[in-house]
C-alpha cells in the first residue's frame, strides 16, 4: 500500500482491530468517508482496504478514482468484501480507474451492493459508462 506521510503503514502499526491500514485510531472517530483518489493505488492495494471493509460497518463513501492500476478485479475484490458486511455502500468512485468492461454476474453485484456507483474509463463499455443510481 503507498504509505501516507505522518500516519501507521501496516495493520501491525494500527490500534484498530481489523481497522483500516494506514488510517491512525482516534478517540470517538468512526470513518464514513475515504478518498484514496490519484495515489497510485493498484488491484494489490485494494485487497488490503477491503480486508478491512467487512469490521469497518461506518465506512458509506468510497473514492478510488483516478487510480488506473484498479482493474475489475480489484472492484470485484471490494464486491466480495461487502458480501462480508451486513451493509453495501452508499458511494463508489472508480472513475478513471481500470476497470471494465464488466461482465453481467459483477454488474448485478454492483447494482445490488453499491447505491451510488461510478464508473468512466476508455475499457468500459459506453453502455456502462454512467453515473448509476441504484434502489
């Protein structure tokens, strides 16, 4: 994961039980919203947030776009972490990600875990590139 200036690196430096790496505990702090935009993030990087998806229940906005190194495998290792979860999200940025086109069992998936999903790259399919809201 690419470290963040001033804060833990690893799960082994975090106070939080199964909480997010590189994110430093606080007192009466849940985090709701992440935006690891434009860091450089790949598919590799992803496994580690989403290890942490499934014991992270106030995270509802998640901003991973305008990282190409995500590819649909990455979105689908972040689907299979909120399968964990007893909640999907509210919002997912990949926007500028590597991500598509995406086959019709990781569509539905999304719809159904994701509200607010975004998706634009020049590998989607045009009828995937959208801004979709779901239920």
């Amino acid at each position: 994961m690419v470290p963040f200036p001033g804060q833990c690196h690893s799960r082994e430096d975090s106070d939080i039980p199964g909480g997010i790496p590189g994110v430093p505990p606080q007192d009466g702090c849940a985090l709701s919203h992440l935006t690891l935009s434009g860091n450089h993030l790949g598919d590799e990087d992803i496994e580690e947030v989403a290890r942490s998806l499934p014991s992270c229940l106030s995270l509802v906005s998640l901003d991973l776009s305008a990282n190409p190194g995500i590819s649909t495998e990455g979105l689908r290792t972040l689907l299979g972490a909120l399968e964990k979860r007893s909640r999907g999200l509210e919002f997912l940025s990949l926007a500028g990600c590597s991500v598509g086109p995406l086959d019709e069992p990781t569509w539905t998936r999304s719809t159904g875990m994701i509200r607010d999903l975004r998706l634009c790259g020049r590998r989607v399919r045009s009828d995937q590139r959208l801004f979709w809201k779901g239920p």
